[in-house]
C-alpha cells in the first residue's frame, strides 16, 4: 500500500513550469501571474477515490477520479482544454494520462522522503514540483 496523499500540501519548488505552460500555449501574461505563485495541494484520498485540490491566490482548479476509471476532464482556468484522463497506480506512483489535442500530456504523483512530488507532462516538456506538509497538521 502506498502512503496516503491526503492532507495539505504547500508548494516548495517548482521547476520548469515556465516550459510546462510554453507547451501548453499559455500567453506570457498569464505566465508572468502563475510563475510567481505558491501552489498549495489539498488532498482527500479514499482507497482509490480521489479529490485533488490545486490551491492558490489568483485561480483554484479541483479535479476527483478513481484510480482505473477513465474520466473527462476540463482544464478549466488553466489550458481550458478538454480531455480524457486516466489515473492508475505505477507502484507507488499515481499516474495520469490525458489523451487530447497534446501529445504526451500527463502527471505522476508520488511520496517521497514526507514530501508530496508531482512531475507535469506536456510534449515533451517536465515541471517538477514538490510540496511539504502543511505547519498547520
Ligand atoms: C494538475 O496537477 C495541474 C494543476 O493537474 C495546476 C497546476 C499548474 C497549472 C497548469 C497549467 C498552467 C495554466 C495556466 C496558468 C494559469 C493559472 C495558474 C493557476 C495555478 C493554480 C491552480 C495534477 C494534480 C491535480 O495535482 O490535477
């Protein structure tokens, strides 16, 4: 069994997020706002049901699945894309595909060391962003 996700997680570094967005087309200006915020994660995890909350001070953006039922989803307030994702277990880490208009479009989450790691994929470009538990549990 791997670790629970659930909690919350505070965001403390995210690399090549600027190339992450690029792929996904992002204009500059919106770019410029989300590079300088902190993301929080707010994670309630049931077995294999999931709710995944993206935190922060400009947008927020929720997603819920289970693990190995393909679902649809909207990027809203991100890429505004729509697409089919599917989240399984590879091991310990959760992965997601999302089949779309991008190629090689997905994201792994694992724990790690306490820390919550997220690896965002986008033709073939890599964000990594890593998050600690909350002071506040
Ligand atoms: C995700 O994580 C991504 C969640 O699915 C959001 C993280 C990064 C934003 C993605 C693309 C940038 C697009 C537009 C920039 C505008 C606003 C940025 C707002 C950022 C906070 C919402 C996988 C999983 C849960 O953890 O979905």
């Amino acid at each position: 069994m791997p670790a629970s996700f659930s909690g919350t997680w505070d965001m403390i570094s995210n690399v090549n997020f600027e190339g992450y967005m690029i792929a996904l087309g992002i204009s500059s200006n919106l770019r410029k706002i989300a590079l300088k915020l902190k993301q929080r994660k707010v994670i309630e995890q049931q077995g294999d049901l999931f709710i995944i909350k993206t935190l922060s001070t400009f947008r927020n953006y929720t997603i819920s699945f289970k693990v190995d039922c393909e679902f649809q989803e909207f990027t809203k307030g991100l890429d505004n894309r729509h697409v089919k994702s599917l989240v399984v277990w590879q091991d310990n880490k959760l992965v997601c595909e999302q089949l779309g208009e991008k190629k090689n479009r997905g994201w792994a989450h694992w724990i790690e060391d306490d820390k919550l790691h997220l690896e965002l994929y986008c033709e073939g470009e890599v964000c990594k962003q890593v998050f600690k538990k909350s002071a506040n549990e």
